[in-house]
C-alpha cells in the first residue's frame, strides 16, 4: 500500500480541508484527485500528514486554510477551527467556540462541531457542552485531556 492509500484509508477517504468525500479513482492529477497534505509544520501534531483534493491542497499553499462554518448553522462569533484544533490537540483543555441565540442553534453547532472534529483531528476525543449565560448560549469545545 501507499502512503496516499494509507492516509486515506485513515481519513475515510475525505478532505480535511472541505470535508467533502475524495474519489480513489480520480486521477491524482485532476483538482478533485486525491493527494496527501503535510497539514502542519508542528512537530507536536499528532497527524502531520491528511488526505484532500489536490485542488484544495493546492489552494491552501497560497492561503491560510480556514474550516467553514456551515450557513445553516445561527453563530456568532465563530471561532477560528484550524486554531482551536490546534490548541486543544497540543494542550487539550477547553475552548469556547462561538455563541448562539437560542439553546437550539447552540445544540446544532454543538453537534456539528464534534463531527467534524472527528475527521478534522482524527483520534482526540472532543465533546461539546453549552452553557447559559447573559441571554445567550455559548458553545464549548473539551477533550479529555487537560
């Protein structure tokens, strides 16, 4: 086996970056082939290497890549995933990752966030709790580690 066919079996054959499904049978050459991401420089990270689309990978080495929040999603004041990812991976702890009006969008954020996590840092076990406070509901990323 590979060292693509390897990460990418890890990954469930999904891009880190866009967390769409990547097709094994796509030339590699193709922006929706696969390829292997060096996803960070820290020595420290548990994953240096994820599976994305040769486009997405590509367009990340001229920008910074940022995770999108879903539009379906009601939060304000999204945290920035890639950071968070990498503070809870490196530290573990706790993070707040946004607000929400109502417990619902909180409870959906909530729900999305940790599945997303799952793929986006495979292996750190990460829940989500909400928490009232000032007519708002804060969502709260933790991992088991502190």
């Amino acid at each position: 086996m590979s060292l693509l066919d390897d990460v990418a079996e890890r990954d469930g054959w999904r891009c880190w970056v866009c967390d769409e499904p990547v097709d094994p049978d796509t030339s590699v050459n193709d922006p929706l082939g696969p390829s292997v991401d060096s996803r960070t420089s820290d020595r420290k990270a548990k994953v240096a290497e994820r599976l994305a689309h040769r486009g997405c990978n590509s367009r990340k080495g001229a920008v910074k890549v940022v995770i999108d929040w879903p539009d379906r999603l009601y939060v304000v004041e999204p945290a920035p995933l890639i950071a968070v990812a990498a503070r809870l991976e490196r530290k573990g702890g706790r993070e707040t990752v946004g607000r929400c009006p109502t417990r619902q969008d909180a409870q959906e954020a909530a729900e999305w966030l940790v599945d997303r996590f799952s793929r986006l840092v495979p292996g750190l076990p990460v829940t989500a709790a909400i928490e009232a406070g000032g007519g708002q509901f804060l969502v709260i990323l933790t991992t088991g580690r502190r």
